[in-house]
C-alpha cells in the first residue's frame, strides 16, 4: 500500500510551493483544515472530487504544522 507521503508533492511554481496532493492545486492544508471543521471525508470528496478516498482520510499523525510555511 502507498504511504501518505507519496500522494504529496511540491513545486515551487505551484500554489507557492506549498504541499499539494498529488501535483493538484490541491493544497494538503486545505484539506487538514476542512477535517479540522469537522467535514468528514465523504463531505471533503464531494467538495474536491479529484481527490481520491485512499487520498483522502482523516489525518491523525500527519505534521500539519509542518504544512504550512512560516512567514
């Protein structure tokens, strides 16, 4: 089975080099920050239907502090 990191990528000339999922504009934060909403995973894919059910799942030890650059 893939792990988690594998489904994130980074590119500097992509939503500001931020984490994305899977070289989508999809930002790994904005889908932490919909879980911590309290969206489920069914609610989150409804809203982002490119993203995958594997892709998306609550994530209890993903660094989400990690995600988002300081500055």
């Amino acid at each position: 089975m893939e792990s988690w990191q594998h489904r994130i990528t980074t590119n500097p000339r992509q939503c500001g080099g931020r984490p994305c999922i899977r070289g989508m504009r999809i930002r790994v934060a904005d889908v932490l920050q919909l879980f911590a909403a309290g969206l489920s995973a069914e609610q989150i894919l409804a809203r982002c239907p490119t993203l995958k059910p594997p892709t998306c799942k609550p994530p209890c030890n993903t660094p989400g502090r990690q995600l988002t650059p300081r500055g």
